[in-house]
C-alpha cells in the first residue's frame, strides 16, 4: 500500500509552548489510522495544519503527492474532517446545512439530492432533512456531521474523538458506516479518539506525548512492546495469590497477576496447578500500553 499522508519533521509553537516537536509519520492508503495522546499533546494541532487551518513553523505534508504548501486546494479536497464539535449551522435545516456545504464543493441540483440521497441510506438521516439541526440529539448531529464530512467523496476521513458522548447505538452505526465505506470505496480513515476499544481495531497507531511520538506500530506489536499478560485467578485466597511473587491486583471477586509473557503465564501455571482451577489470560490493552508509554491515562476534553 502507498502513502496517502507523509509528515515530515513537522514543527509548530504558541510562543514558549512547542506543541509539535519535529513530528514524523507516514498514513497507508485505505488503513484505519489511530493517532493517541493526552490533552495537550498536539493532537489538534497536527490535525489543524494538516487541513491547512494553522500554518505550520517548519516541515512538510504531503496529502496524496500533493505538498500542502503548492497546493492547499488540492490537499482540502482530499480530506473530511468531524471535529469534535460541530461546524454547521443549528438554526438552519439539517437539508439546507448540507446543501450549502455542497455547494462549495461545486455539488447542486441533482448531483447534490443524488448524493443526499446515498448519505441518508448510509447514515439513517431522511427523516430529520427539515428539521433544525439545532433540535437534534447529540448522535443525530454527529450523523449530520459525518454526512457533511462525506459530501465531497473525500479519500480521506478525518474523525477528531467522533464517538465522545454518543450512546451505544449511534457509535455501532458510526463504526458499521466507517468500515463499509473502507470496504467499498477504500476510505483512509485518521482516527482519534479517548475509547481504547477503538484504537485497538486500527491498523496502526501513533502516541503522542508532549508534541513527540512516544510509540508507533500495530496494536499486537504495541502490546506486545509495552505490557505483558494477564491472568485473573478465581475462587483463590490471597495468601495463595502472595505465594506466588508476582504482581497482583485484587478484584471484585478474583485476583489479576501480571506477567511479562505468555511463555511466563504458562510457567506460572504449570507450577501450580492445583490454584489454577478457574481462571483466564488476556493480553494487555491498548489501555495498559498508553499509560505503559506515557504514564499518563487517557481522557477526554479539549486540547491544543
């Protein structure tokens, strides 16, 4: 697969503040693209050169083999973007939002109810066409939003924390919309996001700590780096669970140890069969690898 997004040596400051530090990464065509970090880390600002709303201080970005800086029009047309709040207009109809969005791509008449109408199928929207968008539900906006970022037949889908707030529901659908389109029309899709669970389903991953990369790879790789495995114990005591020497936690109704591998797991029980009656192992999550890389847990809220 080819590079669809290459940013190199990116920099950019708020005065004393250095948000992005000599930032390089590269976005394969049609990946689902997971880009990490705290609040503050330079999430948003990154996200904000790259569809040229902030002027970088120095490095490049190319968008497709378009260097955003000979052709910011030709890079804009490439992306949708979903900020995590909205951009349209909430005394207006969720039809005449879209309809004056379209038109600033050149889209009207029929080409535009034709592509309204693949949207509403897409996205489950027909019924809410005349009302103000300012009556809809958070999920219901977040539709609308995502309708507007597809107007254009973007290559690349920009999802700045999509799901934050939305019921069960609403990010099933979100989910099951992205990865039809990823299937059908090969959509490249820059995720982030503060669901771990999300994260763990993208094809790469990038963690941004203080405006650098602390870690890239797959998720397996990352976990593989970065934690160990799990095994939670039931129906033990915890003088048992002591006996063994390993790091532990105790739960509602169980014990989870910790340990480097799944080669040491296997060890741990084979040596004491007899306390693992009942019990399971899991691999460390995306979670345990964040918090592992940057010391830090991940939540939501606002960020340069």
């Amino acid at each position: 697969m080819k590079n669809i997004i290459e940013i190199e040596h990116l920099c950019k400051s708020f005065g004393e503040i250095k948000a992005v530090q000599d930032l390089s990464f590269c976005v394969k065509e049609g990946e689902l693209f997971a880009f990490l970090g705290v609040n503050g880390a330079g999430k948003s600002t990154t996200i904000h050169i790259l569809c040229g709303q902030l002027e970088k201080d120095g490095g490049s970005v190319t968008v497709d083999g378009k260097d955003l800086d000979k052709d910011p029009v030709g890079v804009k047309r490439q992306l949708g973007v979903v900020f995590q709040g909205s951009v349209l207009d909430a005394a207006l109809s969720v039809y005449d939002n879209l309809e004056s969005r379209a038109a600033l791509y050149g889209i009207t008449g029929a080409a535009f109810r034709e592509r309204l109408q693949e949207l509403c199928r897409l996205l489950q929207f027909e019924d809410l066409l005349k009302r103000p968008l300012g009556k809809l539900s958070g999920g219901q906006r977040r539709r609308i939003d995502i309708a507007r970022a597809l107007l254009h037949r973007p290559r690349i889908l920009i999802l700045d924390e999509p799901t934050t707030g939305l019921d069960p529901q609403t990010r099933r659908l979100l989910w099951s919309v992205i990865a039809q389109l990823r299937e059908t029309e090969g959509l490249t899709v820059f995720l982030t996001t503060h669901y771990m669970e999300e994260a763990a389903d993208a094809d790469y991953v990038v963690i941004l700590d203080n405006g650098q990369i602390a870690a890239k790879g797959t998720p397996l790789e990352l976990k593989n780096a970065y934690t160990g495995d799990f095994i939670t114990v039931y129906g033990a005591t915890e003088t048992e669970i002591k006996a063994l020497q390993v790091p532990y936690e105790p739960l509602r109704d169980a014990f989870r140890l910790q340990v480097p591998s799944t080669a040491a797991a296997t060890e741990l029980i084979l040596q004491s069969p007899s306390l693992f009656r009942d019990y399971e192992v899991t691999k460390g999550k995306m979670d345990d690898v964040f918090l592992s890389v940057t010391g830090k847990k991940l939540t939501g809220g606002d960020e340069k």
